[in-house]
C-alpha cells in the first residue's frame, strides 16, 4: 500500500523507485555473473535464440569478455548454407570485412579492440532459411595471438560442448488459415 506520508506525500513514486532499483540490482547482478564467469561459462552468445523460419531478423552476438586476461581483437562468424541475405552492422572503431562466395555472404569479421573486462554486441541483418530447423553460427574469437573457435554443435538433451556454437532455432511460421480458424 502507498499511502501519503510526510517522506512520501504522493505515494506512488515510491513503489516506482523501489521497482526501478529493483530492476537495477537484477541487472547488475547478471552482468557480474556474466563478467565472473570463467572459461567454462564464456561463450559466444546469439540473440534471440529462436526466429521465426523464412524471416528477416536482426541477430545479436554476445561476446563477453576477453581470452583469459587478453582483450578481444577479432570477431569472426561463419554464416550457415541457405541464407539469403546476411548484412552487419559496422562499429565504431573496428574494421569490417565480408567474406563472399559469389553473392552469398561466407563470413563477416570484425577487427577492433575490446578489453578483457568488457563486453559487446555485434550485430547482424539475416533473411532466414525457409524451413524450421537450427542454424549454427561458428564463431572465432580472437584476443591478439590466441585464437578460440566456438563450433562444437550441442547435442538434443546432451551436455553442453566446452565451446558452442552459436545456434539459433528456426520455428515454423504459423500459417494464416490456422490462426483464423475459429471463424468455421
């Protein structure tokens, strides 16, 4: 209850900074969990983890710190077969390559620097692969000689690899006919 008192005279700003210091306190209790995380738990992570199949969507890979105590110096990301288009989005401060086949995006790299005790998001447009099915995304990290290659698929229900890959899952996309069909 938020009743008017002599510290509180409206009542309801109160509930919303308590709300909003709880937000913070969860925010940077995943962030340090994230950044205490040792070699077991680090990881290239992608955002979302599930799209929808035939899609455009805007991917977010996760790296989330360095290699050991070297910082991060290239971000190399291999797109799978069947894409039909991958785009990145450039960085302030890094070099941006796109490796091609043809037409088809193969790779794209970013070459920059991020401190060991940081992280960062990088970023990329893809149109998804019309059927339902995961997408892996190997990934290279690079902290200046020392070069980490997260690949290893992830079984069904088995144990996490010691270095994933980043997989995105692609789900069917709903067809309109099923979605409406309480007009029968």
């Amino acid at each position: 209850m938020t009743g008017m008192s002599p510290s509180n005279p409206g009542g309801a700003p109160r509930r919303l900074a308590s709300f909003r210091m709880t937000d913070l306190g969860i925010t940077l209790a995943a962030g340090a969990a994230l950044l205490c995380a040792g070699p077991a738990g680090a990881h290239v992570s992608i955002q979302p983890q599930t799209a929808p199949a035939g899609a455009y969507q805007v991917l977010r890979f996760g790296v989330g710190h360095g290699c050991e105590a070297q910082g991060t110096t290239q971000l190399r990301l291999e797109m799978p077969p069947g894409l039909g288009a991958a785009r990145p989005q450039p960085k302030p401060g890094w070099k941006l390559t796109v490796e091609r086949q043809g037409e088809t995006v193969t790779a794209i790299v970013w070459r920059g620097a991020l401190p060991a005790d940081q992280f960062d998001e990088f970023i990329v447009l893809v149109k998804l692969p019309p059927d339902a099915a995961p997408l892996a995304f190997p990934a290279i990290q690079s902290c200046g000689k020392t070069a980490v290659r997260w690949a290893e698929p992830t079984p069904p229900g088995g144990p996490r690899p010691s270095h994933p890959a980043p997989v995105l899952t692609l789900v069917p996309v709903a067809s309109p006919a099923a979605s409406h069909d309480h007009h029968r």
